[in-house]
C-alpha cells in the first residue's frame, strides 16, 4: 500500500503550484531600483596575446557608466580552484592563475576581456563592440595528447607544461597490475572517448551584484547550487569581502546538473561592479554565451585493459586516461577525474589489481568540471565497455560474466581505496531481468528484422559514490573545503516548524521531500513544515546540492536537528505532564506517558516553549530552535543494472531507443514519485550523451556545436517512457535514514547499456563493428557499417 | 539586436514602397529565422516591414488550373491545414520546427530565404511550382540561385506560390538531430509529364534537382528504377553531422524511400 | 520608441516599445509578468511559449510590435481567478511532469494549445508536439504522461515508480 505521507510516500510537490502557475521566483526575475546591466565582450580567438585593448570609443558610448578591462582587477584575486591533487611522484598539480577578465592573453572562445555597464542591456552591447582589441594569435592547444609532446605551445606561459597533474591511483599497486595483465588468460583492450558535454540547465547563468554604501554590504543574486560555497569562494578569495557583509542568494534554480556549483567570473564581476558603481549590476548570460562560458563535463579520452583469469574471473584493470581540463581550473575540475572517478574503478566487480593513470591536461577550450555524474560516468562507460567487449570475445554471456565477478559480500574493500558499505548487485540484476522479458527478445529481433531494420539488446551495472565525505578524508585528498551538510530546525510557537538547510533545491523537490522526513519523524502533517534554502543570510553554512548528496548528507543533517528538537520537546512534555522524561513516548505528534492514558499535543508543547509560565527555566532554555552539522563517515555506494533495447535503420545509421530499464538500489526512499523522476532526467541525458550530444571544436578552437541548432539536445521523440523499480534496497548502514542518493544515477548508468545495445545490433547483423565513440549519431554508426 | 524601426503595411504595395525607401529596409516574414538572426547582430535593417500585417498574401486556394496557391504571409501551419489536395506538401509543412515555429513561420519567408537545408525549396522544386512577386511570375528553376541566394530583386515580395498537384508525391526528410531542419530531405513529385526530384540540406549549392533519378523514374516510377544511381559526394556538405559521403548516401535512400511512400 | 497595445491575460496591455523589443521582453520586463522564460536565442528550446490569438507562439521570436491589438495569453493567465489550476496545469503536478520549473511555463502553454487542437492525442503525437520545448530534468516520461492524463485517457499502465 502506498503511504500517504511521511517517508516512503509519494507526496505530491509543493513548489509546483508556483512553477505552473507562472510564479517562481528565478535569479532574472529580480530586477532591483536602479539597476544597470552588463555585457561582456568575450574572446572569438582560442588563443592569443592581447596586445591592445582600447575601451575609449566604448566609453563615450549612449548609456555607458564604466568600460572595465583586466587591468580593474589587478588588485583583486583570480577564481580559485577547490581542490589540490597530488600527482604520482608527490608533487602538487600545476594550478594556473584564472582571472575575472583576461590579462595579457585569450584562452579559449569565450574567455571575457572586458566588461561594459550600461544603462541598458543593449546599450551594454553597443559599446562592447565599439571596444577594439588586438590580438595576436597564438597556434592552439586542442588535441590532450598533442598537447603533452615536447615543445608544444603552452596554454599558460608560467607552467612548465600543458600538464596539470599525471595520478597515479593507487601508485603502490602498479607493479601488482602489470604482472596481474602480463599473467592473465585473456586481456581486452578498448580505446574510448567519453564526450564532452555543455550541461545546458534549461535556465541560463544570471547574476546580480548589488551594494549598500551605507551598510557597506554586498549581496549577490545568483543561480547557484551552492549559495554558501559562493560566498566563501568568492569573498575569502577574489574580493576580500568577509562573510558578514556579503550575502548571497540562489532563488529558485532552473537546473544545475553541476554547471551552478562552480564559482563563476561573472558572479565576481557584478558583485565588484556594483561596489564600484554603487548601483545594482546585473548579467543574464544568453544561451549562446552559455555554451562557451559555462564549465563543460566529461571529455576524456581513455585506454582501459580488462584481465581475466582462464575461468573468467577478472584479475586486473589497468587505465590510461587523458582529462580535459580546458583552459582553466573551474572550481572541483581536478577532483573530477582523480577522486571521482579512479576511486570507482573497480565497479561492481570484486577485481584485485587495479591502476588508473590520469594525466590532466590544459587545452584552448571551455574549462571542464563535474557534469551530473562527475567521474562515475566515465569510470562506469570504460569499464562497462570492456566488460561487454571481454563477454564478446570470450563467447560468453555478458550478464553471466557480470554475476561471476559481483562483489557478494560487504562491507568490502576494494582495491581503489573505498569501502563499500551495502550492495545487492545480483538483485538488482534479478529485477532487471523480470523488468526486460529477456524471452522475447528473439521475437522482437524478427519483428525488427520483418521492417528491415536491426535490433540489440545492451545491459550494464554501475556503482556510484555519493555524498562525498569525509571531511577529514577529502581534506588530505586535496578538497580546500569540508562537506558537511547543516540545518537549523525553527519550531514556531503553534507548532509549525520551518526548516533552514544548507542543501539547494533546483529542481529536486527538497521542500517536499525533506519536509516530509521531518513530519514522520515527529508524527505532524507534512504541511506544518517548511523548508528554507538558498539564502545565506537565513541558513546555516552548508555546502549545497552536488553529487547527489542532499538527503543524505543534507537530510541527515536535518534528522540530527529534528532529533535534538524532539529530545527537547520531550523534557517540556514531561514537565507539562509530571512524568519522567524516560517514560515519555512521541507517536502521531503526541506525547503520552507509557503506560497511562495522560498525553500532550505537539502544538501544547511547542507553545510551552515560546510561552514558558509552566516550565522547567531552571533545566532549559525557553524556545525550540536547534542545529546540527553532520559530517558523513563515508560515501554512499548506490547501484544498479540497466538494459536498453535498440533498433538501428541500417541505411541510415539511426538509432531509436525501443525500451529502457533500470532496476536501481537506492537504499531506503524518501519519496518514490520524486526518486523516479530523478532517474527519469539521468536517463534522458546518459541517452543524450550516448546518441545526440557532441561538442566539436575546429583545429582553430572555434566551437562548432555551440547552440542548440548544432548541439542535439534530447527531445521527448528521442527518448520512450522508461521502465524504473528502486524495489532493491539494501540500506546505507552509516547515515540516519539509511538512504544512498539518486541525482546521478540515471546518467552514470545509461550510456554503456545504449552502446553495448547499439554494438549488439551490428554485430548480431554481422557488422565487425567491436566500438564506436559516442555520440552513436547516424553518421557514425553509418560510418562503422560501412568496415 | 542592433536598433531599428518596425513598420507593419497593410497592403504589398506600401510593403514594397517601404523596402524601396532604403537598402537597409528588410522584409519580416514569419520571423523565425529572421529574428534569431538579429539577435546574433548578423543583420543590421534600418526598418524591418513586416509583412504580418497584409491580408491580401495570406491563405490557400485553388486556381482554375487546379494549382494551389497559397499566400506568401501563410504560416506553415495554415498551409498544413489548407493543402489536403496535396498530401505531401500537407506533411511537408507539418513537419517544419514545432508547432509554435509553424504558427508564425511563412512560406514566402523561407523560400526568400533559401535555407540550404530547409524544405519549401524541395516541395517548390519539385513541384515545379511558381512563384508570384509584387513584379513577376518566377518558375522554381528560375527562383533559387545557391545557399541563402534566390532570383528575388531588392525590395521584391513573395506574394502567392501556386503548385500543381502531382499524381503521386513524397517528402522524406532525415534530421539533423539538433536543428531538425534536412540533413538530406527528398521531394519526389509525379506528373504526366514527368518526374521531379528535388533534394534540400545535402549540397554545398543549395536545393537541386537530381535530374539522373528524375530521368530513371520518368520511364518506370518505382524504386528498383534507382538502382545504382547515386549522387557524387564531390560538392556535398560536410560538418558534424555527417560527411559528404553519408549525406550523399542518404540522398539515394531518402529518393527510393519517397518514390515507395509516393 | 511607439505604443503597442494588446489584451494580455483578458486585460488591457500597453507600453512604450522599440522597435527591437521582443515580445518576451515586453511581456516580462514591462509588465511585469515573469512566468514566461527565456532558455536559449534561437527559437529552439520553447520556455517563453504564450498564445498569441489562440495560438501557441514562442514570445522570444516575435516582436512586441507584432503584437499590437493580439490578445495573449500567459502562464499566469491559465489558472482560474480563484487560483484553480487547469486539467494540464494539475495534470502535471499529479504527475510529477516538472522538476526544476524553468521549461514549465512553455511546457503547459504548448501543452494546452496541443489538447485544443488534439484532445486525444496519442503519445507518439504528444511527443511529436513537444519537439520545440526542450527540458533537461525529467527525461519527458512524466511530461508525456501528464499530458496524456490531462487529456482524459487512462495512463494507469505506463510504468510509473
């Protein structure tokens, strides 16, 4: 029976009324008194010295207040990077300065050199192009591999190279793998790109700076995932504002999927300009301009060995991976192909011998970062891959080969230094196979093969890492920030409670779901809570939504304050009803004492704490308010089996996707409506990045693909409904509510089943077609017909 | 965008006195590529006439000739509903964009465009239809002149295309799975007097006429016809979408494909 | 700068405009209703849909000049005066066909004009429809959904959770 509130219902959203009846709240719809606008003029060069660059014409221009260059930040910080790796031989990454606007040379297309505040938008526009900028084109750095040979030209002339880091992980057990592959049985080796993608959040970067002379406070209006993070990043390290008199604001949030973690130059800009102009600035980043200034995801270009033993058991994987980095550090790019992604490498397989090797690299592109997913896609692809590749080869089932090698038994170590708490791989794998109807597959073959066209089945598993943690780990693994999560549990005086949390919903449904833990946990209606997020003046500091950290990092925090609220509570309770503390029970938002038929309502006792005449003053404090930080003792390890169904128009290359299933382990659910549409999402984009989405740079760095006209976006004719059980729980052991996370998932998860479908096809129709890069567009599977 | 002045004319007359006042006047037809157009700076009109505004171009009908004529200010959508005698021109246009995009978008604005990959110019070409300016009758053969380039004057308005109705007709159109305009789109149109083919989003010259697989079908309509006959990759368009080689593959399966529908 | 003069949401409308300004533009910074979004430059993504006499149009690719004497519509024009959504707009909520928001406006004004036009559709249809609006969170399955259950018919066997 499905529940009607509380944990495990699905409750209908709460922010939806405003979103469909026009009233949500986004970063361009404030407008504030007096506000001037922004344009900035951005590079159309990949790479070059700016020569000159003279704003005097602009300056003069109808509607101009200030034309400002790279020079009006000298005396101001550059954009951090978040995280410091270590490469294999101890020493630091190479970390090249990045500032607001370019100094002294270009980068990438789109990297700003100046910045024109106007009057108005198009006044704005005007002026940035009566600027006149020199610049002396410099040869570019696109392809990783190029970039690292001798005497290549540098992206940034102070680093001794393009490399920003060669990882080894883990270095000690390189020895181990070489022998482990020099021994094996049977080796396969597949060589792969993962695609870069532009993450395309349905709303477009904006941000607003403004500035109070006589407070001297300055807040910024942004459309961030992590409202806190910003203000530390960009206070502590670019504008030398301390936190008490900067205040930033992430309203609602149209999509984020990583892009709005980051702290961007923009955001600076208009917090400075609005200092120096004393007037509100304010920049909505359109969609062309987002494609080359928002942080890209993925790009790595991989060589990943599987060894296997003569009964099939894998022995070792052995990884080579170039990682794109792009022109800059974004905020966590370095952590991203390190941490994120060689940690998961050992997948859902109990493998011994493992070693990832990743080189960084800087080119002359759009800086790279985490894209939902963030290195568990591309550990999950290349290894999901060469399973299949292996099975191919070995004339083995794929799915046997698969359950050979799970990981049975946990908490289990693996070789790449996590620790997996839970897991049930053979069971997610068992419902997948109830979902699919493996047993008519052979029909449907022929069905497709009767209207001339192919067919394939593809299926894959994948473990992630969520709710990254701990502290005191990330911190030695270079992370320059801690990633707890809080919350402040305000209980007002008739009993309704409204939470404050340092997670940031931009489109997960938080004020729903988060509202509906607390109203369990206290026995109340989901409607006398709610939730507060976004802003730092009114939430304790929290680290934001990434990762698919929320609910178990941010949810966690929110059960350890409700928990505090509720051993409060149930010392009024018994003062109010002369009883022990002890034998005070909480059921359905009543207290009683065991054992009588004496109670006291929630509202009675939260009450009492505002209005304390009958009350215990000498014991506690009056008031019912608490915070709690929760700092996680590990990851969560959510996993899954998932199957795509294909069919490919042998002429043309196209690929439509016939059926998509995914049985994930989510562990415990909160709201399953909102867990499927989380899954939903993840598989339209793992589909988009498998079949549609290409970000294509020309030798000269100019971005082909760089709006939506060249840039497939999925359309609802790209993908079919979907087919999602999270019936498979085997619970987190170490957070309160037993919950792993599920942002990801659907994108971690979906790319190698499309690709093994799309192989299976060919080579069920007697192509030799082993690979193909994605995107598997037409041309390209086209292409891999034709030998 | 840059700066500039709207004027709405009531009639193609004080349309055409309006373009002819300056060089920097431009007609707005539906806009939809027009004002994406603006809004990369990549026109700069002193004054846009926007011919949304003139009744007399909007609308289908049949001459006495049984032709379908349809005005050049008629929306896509509108000539999707007003076309039934003509199938293929019915699903051609209903399969322009969106729904939206066909709400506001004309065919007189397309063809005066001439978009390499869009799909009026097949449908015209193929029909053999005729197109009616302000000043003149252009026949299709005459109308388009390579990529983004037709036989329109300065300041000449497409008022009114009138089609003949083929017997037989097809369009098959292969996205480009971004923009969803052709990568390679296929009108095959059957008459007494012969076959035409026309083929859109494939060469670097814009729409043409495929006349080898026009001469292969005059003499047996019907797929096998094809066989073997094929468009030289040489001249094609290339991009990241597909090469050359692909889009001229795909010329030969979207012309078998249209000549079995038909 | 000249007056344009329109009925939007059932009641009179007018500003100062030039001759560049976007009918978005105008329906979002003069009049203050910002329920109409902007998501991308080139008439592709569909977040700024609104009817324009009946018909679903994308604001973000006609000019507030064109619009002289149209009556339009927005999101915020959809539910009743009560605040009672519509069949699509509860639809929608029911089913979860929204996540982030941002493409939602477009997404119901599309929607509503599809169920005028068609009000059975198939879902092969409903997803021919939303070619032009583009969303990035739900994957479409319950947008799809929505629709169809908005439209009277039974969506009790698409996979749901």
């Amino acid at each position: 029976m499905p529940k009607d509130g509380g944990i495990g219902a699905s409750s209908k959203r709460r922010e939806d009324v405003r979103f469909l009846t026009g009233a949500g709240n986004y970063t361009d719809d404030i407008n504030l008194r007096g506000q001037a606008y922004v344009h900035f003029l951005r590079s159309d060069v990949a790479h070059g010295t700016l020569d000159n660059v003279d704003t005097s014409a602009a300056e003069g221009m109808p509607g101009v207040l200030k034309v400002f260059t790279g020079a009006d930040f000298a005396e101001v910080g550059g954009i951090p990077c978040g995280w410091q790796v270590t490469d294999r031989h101890g020493e630091p990454m190479q970390e090249p300065p990045h500032p607001v606007l370019a100094q002294g040379k270009v980068r990438h297309v789109g990297d700003p050199i100046a910045a024109v505040v106007a009057e108005t938008r198009e006044q704005a526009r005007d002026a940035a192009e009566a600027i006149e900028v020199d610049i002396s084109d410099l040869p570019t750095v696109m392809d990783m591999k190029d970039a690292l040979k001798d005497g290549a030209t540098k992206v940034h002339d102070d680093l001794t190279s393009n490399l920003c880091y060669d990882w080894g992980f883990v270095e000690e057990n390189k020895g181990a793998v070489d022998e482990a592959i020099k021994n094996a049985a049977h080796v396969t080796t597949l060589e792969l790109v993962n695609n870069r993608l532009v993450p395309n959040a349905m709303e477009p970067r904006v941000a607003v700076g403004d500035y109070s002379r006589g407070t001297d406070d300055s807040t910024l209006y942004t459309t961030s995932q992590n409202p806190h993070v910003i203000r530390l990043l960009m206070g502590a390290f670019v504008l030398g504002i301390p936190e008490h008199k900067l205040r930033v604001v992430a309203p609602d949030v149209g999509g984020g999927f990583g892009s709005k973690i980051y702290h961007y130059a923009e955001e600076a800009f208009c917090t400075f300009a609005a200092k120096k102009l004393n007037r509100p600035v304010k920049w909505t980043c359109s969609r062309s301009e987002a494609f080359i200034s928002d942080a890209h995801g993925r790009d790595h270009v991989t060589k990943i060995e599987l060894a296997l033993d003569a009964d099939n058991n894998f022995t070792a994987v052995r990884t080579e991976t170039y990682a794109n980095m792009g022109a800059y550090l974004s905020t966590f790019a370095p952590s991203i192909p390190t941490w994120l992604h060689g940690t998961l490498m050992a997948g859902n397989y109990k493998t011994p011998n493992i070693y990832v090797n990743v080189k960084a690299v800087f080119t002359n592109t759009v800086p790279v970062d985490a894209y939902r997913g963030a290195g568990r896609p591309e550990a999950t692809y290349q290894l999901e891959r060469v399973i299949d590749k292996a099975a191919r080869e070995l004339g083995v089932d794929p799915i046997e080969l698969r359950r050979q090698n799970f990981v049975t038994e946990f908490p289990y170590a693996t070789p790449v230094a996590v620790e997996y708490d839970t897991g049930d791989y053979n069971a997610c794998m068992d419902k997948l196979l109830e979902m699919i109807d493996m047993s008519g597959f052979d029909k449907r073959l022929a069905d497709s093969k009767a209207k001339g066209k192919l067919r394939g089945l593809g299926v894959n598993c994948y473990i992630e890492a969520c709710g990254i943690a701990p502290s005191n780990l990330v911190g030695q693994l270079g992370a320059r920030a801690g990633l707890y999560e809080s919350a402040t549990v305000r209980v007002n005086a008739t009993g309704g409670i409204t939470v404050m949390t340092g997670s940031h919903s931009h489109g997960q449904g938080h004020e729903t779901s988060f509202a509906q833990v607390v109203a369990d946990m206290i026995g109340i209606d989901e409607s006398m809570i709610e939730i507060e997020h976004g802003d730092t003046a009114n939430t304790p500091m929290g680290m934001g939504t990434y990762g698919s950290r929320s609910i178990a990092v941010g949810g966690s925090a929110m059960v350890k304050a409700t928990e505090k609220i509720i051993a409060k509570a149930r010392k009024i309770a018994a003062h109010l009803m002369e009883a022990s503390e002890a034998d005070i029970e909480l059921k359905d938002g009543q207290f009683s004492v065991a054992g009588t038929d004496k109670s006291v309502a929630w509202g009675d006792v939260t009450l009492a704490a505002y209005v304390p005449h009958n009350y215990p003053l000498e014991e506690i404090e009056p008031g019912l308010e608490e915070t709690a930080f929760y700092d996680p003792a590990n990851f969560t390890y959510p996993s899954g089996a998932y199957a795509c169904e294909v069919e490919v128009d042998p002429e043309t290359g196209k690929v439509t996707i016939e059926s998509f299933a995914a049985a994930d382990d989510f562990g415990n659910v909160i709201n399953p409506m909102i867990v499927s549409g989380q899954v939903h999402g993840g598989l339209a984009q793992g589909i988009g990045q498998a079949l549609l989405e290409q970000t294509s740079y020309d030798a000269d760095g100019q971005l082909l693909s760089a709006s939506y006209m060249d840039y497939a976006m999925p359309r609802a004719d790209d993908v079919p409904f979907y087919d999602v059980d999270h019936s498979c729980q085997t619970p987190c052991t170490h957070n309160p509510l037993g919950v792993k996370g599920c942002g990801e998932a659907g994108a971690i998860g979906s790319p190698p089943s499309v690709v093994n479908a799309v192989v299976d096809a060919l080579q069920r129709a007697g192509h030799d077609v082993t690979h193909i890069d994605m995107p598997l567009t037409p041309s390209r599977v086209w292409q891999a017909m034709q030998g | 965008m840059y700066a500039f002045e709207i004027e709405r004319p009531s009639t193609v007359a004080d349309a055409v006195a309006l373009l002819k006042q300056s060089d920097e006047n431009q007609a707005l037809g539906g806009g939809q590529t027009l004002i994406p157009t603006l809004k990369q700076r990549l026109a700069a009109p002193e004054v846009l006439v926007c011919l949304s505004g003139i009744d007399e171009i909007k609308g289908v009908c049949t001459d006495d000739d049984g032709r379908i004529c349809i005005g050049g200010g008629t929306t896509h959508g509108e000539v999707a509903a007003g076309s039934g005698a003509y199938p293929a021109l019915v699903w051609m246009a209903e399969n322009i964009g969106d729904p939206a995009v066909r709400n506001r978008g004309t065919i007189g604005g397309s063809l005066a465009n001439n978009d390499p990959s869009a799909c009026y110019p097949a449908a015209v070409l193929a029909s053999g239809a005729t197109v009616v300016t302000n000043e003149r009758e252009i026949a299709a053969d005459d109308f388009f002149d390579g990529m983004f380039a037709t036989a329109l004057n300065e300041g000449e308005i497409i008022t009114e295309v009138k089609f003949p109705v083929p017997e037989k007709a097809n369009y098959q159109k292969f996205e480009q799975p971004a923009s969803r305009f052709a990568l390679v789109g296929v009108f095959v149109a059957k008459f007494a007097d012969g076959v035409r083919v026309a083929v859109t989003g494939a060469s670097e010259e814009g729409v043409f006429r495929w006349t080898e697989a026009e001469e292969a079908l005059n003499g047996n309509f019907s797929a096998s016809a094809l066989d073997g006959l094929s468009v030289p990759a040489d001249g094609m368009i290339s991009d990241l979408h597909g090469s050359g080689a692909y889009r001229a593959h795909l010329v030969a399966v979207m012309t078998r494909r249209a000549v079995e529908a038909a | 700068m000249a007056q344009v003069k329109m009925t939007v949401n059932g009641k009179p409308a007018s500003g100062e405009v030039e001759g560049r300004t976007l009918l978005v533009d105008f329906i979002r910074d003069t009049l203050g209703l910002t329920g109409t979004h902007v998501g991308c430059d080139t008439s592709q993504c569909g977040a700024c849909v609104v009817h324009v006499d009946g018909k679903a149009v994308k604001a973000c690719s006609m000019f507030a000049a064109e619009a002289e004497g149209t009556e339009v519509t927005t999101i915020e024009g959809m539910a009743a005066e009560d605040g009672t959504m519509t069949p699509v707009q509860k639809a929608f909520q029911e089913f979860h066909g929204l996540q982030c928001g941002f493409c939602t406006p477009g997404m119901v004004m599309s929607a509503e004009a599809m169920l005028k036009d068609n009000p059975s559709p198939t879902e092969a249809e409903v997803r021919e429809y939303l070619k032009g609006n583009i969303c990035r969170c739900t994957g479409y399955h319950n947008i799809v959904k929505a629709i169809l259950a908005a439209s009277g018919q039974d969506v009790s066997n698409i996979a749901a959770e």
